[in-house]
C-alpha cells in the first residue's frame, strides 16, 4: 500500500497569495498619495510663513490623535472586519485630500484649516495603521509572514522613492495638480482594499474592561525582546528623524526648490528598496538583534553626515544610507512583533506600536522643528543623529535578550 504524498509546503513568497496582492497594492497607493500630500504641505506651510516650528507641528498635528485614541484603535482592530475599517479611514483620508485641495484653490493665507485637515488626517491613520498592520498575517501563512512584511515595506518604500519627486513636480505645477492626484490614488485604493478577500470572522468572548483594553501594553511590557524592539526604533527615529526640515535644507542650505526637495524626500526610500530587496534575496537567518543595533547606529551615524551637507550631491547618497539602515531595523522589528504576538490581542499590540511609530516619526519631525526654531536646522540634524547613536548602544546594555535573539522565530530565541 503507497502511502499518501506529502501535502504541498506552503509557499514563502507572499505574493503567491491572491489578498496580499490586493493589500499590497492598497499600501502602494495610500502611500503614494501621502507621499505627494506630504512634500506639497511642507512646501504650502514653509513658503507661507518660513517658520521651521510650524513644519514640527505637522507631525504633532498628525501623532496627536494615535496617542490620544490608543485605548480605542487597538480594541477596534480587534473587535471588528479590519478591511472595513481600513475601506472607512481611506473615504475619510479621501476627505482630507480633497479638503488640501480646496484650501489650495482658494489660496487662503490663515494656515490654521491645515492643521484642522492633518489632525482629521490623524485621525483617520490612528485607525487605519492598527487595522492593516494586523490584517497582514490572516492573509499568508507564517512561513510568508517575514517575506510579507519586507515586501509590503517595500511597497511604501517604492512610494517613497515615487512620491516625493513626483510631489514636488505636480505642486510646481501647480498645488490643485497635486493635491488631486492624491485623491484620484486614494480612490483606487478603497476599491483594492475592498477586493482583498474576507479574512475569516474573529470572535472574542472577552467582555470589554480595562483589563481587556489595556492587554495591548500588559503583553508588550512583559516581554522585553519586544519593547525591546519597538522601544529602540521610537526612541532612535524620535532623535534622528530629519525630514520636517528638508524643506529647510532644500531652500535655505542647498538654495533649491520644489524639485528637489522632493528628490531629497525620495532618497531614503530609494536607499530602502535597495535594501528590501537584498532581504527578499538574503533574508537575515541569524545575529538578528546584534545587526538590529548595528544598523540602528549606522542610521544615525548617516543622519549625522547628511547634517553636515552643504550639497545636493552627498545629501541624496546620506539620506539612501539612512533608508537602507532604517529598512533593515524595521524589517527586524516587525517580523519579531508579528510573529511573537498572539492574535487576539495583536491589533491592540499594533495599536501600541502605532504610538511608538508616531512618536518616532511625527513627534519626531515636532521634536526637530522645535530645536531647528531653537538653534537652527544643522544643529538640530547632527545632534540628532549623534542621538540615535547614543540610543543604540544604551538599548543593547538595557536589552541583552535582543541584543543576543539570533533568530526572527521566538521558538529558536
């Protein structure tokens, strides 16, 4: 009697999978269309008012809401259909888009229904980044899971590399352009979201306490590989973030406009993709949090030398070095959260790891506008970057349990 053939290995490629192809596609399209939302507000506020605060408090405007939600976006992710909830915070981020285009047209000069829009804005990302970061995994196998979160970063990286310069170029044209192509991209991505096959429904027989809303922090705040990880990325990005003040360098430092800056928002994510794609050939199999600290040190050690640029020529090649090191520290630090995190609770550990983003990135470019006011941009960069670096040596003396994970997989810890 022959006995049966072994069923087929799951494929490790997540594209072999028919809804993360759809929700790929919904990251590359959001992304593209904050991308050039982004570059043309920063352009819109630095050449109304010329004020380096006002540009940090684009990214407070736009933390704000995470920080302030964190108890309910969580719980949401948890409790209800999150492609629909991704499908409602793109109509609403479809709003905002279209209300930029309206404050455009008008050519308003109070600035302040910008700041309403970006907290609307916000808010809608409050919910949204739980939501999709936790429908990633109900839709490859966890053989895919890594594969799949270096391939939809790259995804937002692609967007990143496109955007900027695409951004910069359209608003040239003129802000109506640009703020229209935003919306027309968030249009096709609420169909794709919507296209992404039904994940199967969740029931949770928790009643709804503190206890059940808190259980998002309770899980992170016992295990110390995960703060670990998610801690660092904040705390390094919060010190060495520097894109709120591109528009600074690009038309204070480097006496350029639009165009360019939008070729200085693109280079790290064209130094990410680079990146992503050497992970999706070489994917890390060990060492995995000694090169989590190596690389979060070189992300501020290129932080520090893009400070020092008076060019465009070495400012583009510094920022790809920053993407690249910051494509590795992500793809770590995600692939670890994902797999370490139970399901039931995982949109309120995203939804936690959302404010830990936001803090790194937003109250980042709040945190290096405000020094920038202070003591100007340069200082502000280099300082900075000297930061993630001190961060990265504290955090590998404070966490030796990351510091020694060699591989991604908790069962091989």
């Amino acid at each position: 009697m022959t006995s049966p053939a072994p069923a087929a290995e799951p494929s490790r490629y997540a594209f072999s999978y028919l809804g993360f192809r759809f929700y790929w596609l919904t990251t590359l399209l959001t992304s593209f269309a904050v991308q050039i939302m982004s570059v043309s507000i920063a352009w819109m506020i630095y050449d109304l008012t010329s004020n380096a605060f006002l540009l940090g408090l684009v990214g407070l405007s736009l933390f704000a809401p995470a920080l302030l939600l964190i108890l309910v976006t969580g719980l949401t992710a948890d409790r209800f259909n999150r492609r629909a909830i991704m499908a409602v915070c793109l109509v609403v981020e479809l709003g905002c888009a279209l209300g930029f285009l309206l404050f455009s047209e008008v050519h308003a000069h109070e600035i302040w229904p910008i700041f309403g829009i970006l907290v609307a804005l916000g808010t809608a990302r409050a919910f949204m980044n739980p939501a999709a970061q936790s429908l990633a995994p109900n839709l490859v196998p966890p053989q895919a899971l890594a594969n799949a979160i270096t391939t939809n970063a790259s995804a937002w990286q692609m967007a990143s590399i496109a955007g900027p310069a695409v951004g910069g170029l359209l608003y040239g044209v003129s802000p109506v352009v640009a703020f229209g192509t935003g919306a027309v991209l968030l249009s096709f991505a609420i169909i794709c979201v919507l296209l992404i096959p039904k994940p199967p429904a969740r029931q949770s027989h928790q009643a709804t306490s503190l206890e059940t809303v808190l259980a998002g922090f309770r899980y992170i705040f016992s295990n110390k590989v995960v703060l670990g990880a998610i801690s660092l990325d904040m705390f390094a990005v919060l010190m060495g973030g520097a894109v709120a003040l591109l528009p600074i360098y690009a038309k204070d430092i480097l006496h350029a406009g639009p165009q360019e800056l939008g070729f200085l928002r693109a280079a790290p994510g064209v130094g990410a993709i680079v990146m992503a794609l050497v992970l999706t050939r070489f994917p890390i199999r060990d060492h995995a949090g000694k090169l989590l600290f190596l690389f979060v040190g070189l992300f501020g050690a290129f932080t520090v030398l893009f400070g020092f640029s008076t060019t465009v020529w070495i400012s583009v090649p510094a920022l790809a070095l920053v993407g690249a090191s910051d494509m590795v520290s992500v793809t770590i630090r995600e692939t670890i959260m994902q797999l370490w995190t139970p399901e039931e609770v995982r949109g309120r550990v995203n939804a936690v790891n959302s404010v830990f983003i936001g803090a790194s990135n937003e109250l980042g470019e709040f945190r290096a506008g405000t020094v920038a006011s202070l003591i100007g941009p340069v200082p502000a960069v280099v300082i900075g970057g000297f930061g993630a670096m001190v961060v990265a040596v504290t955090w590998s003396v404070l966490f030796p349990g990351l510091r020694q994970q060699r591989r991604l997989d908790k069962k091989t810890a």
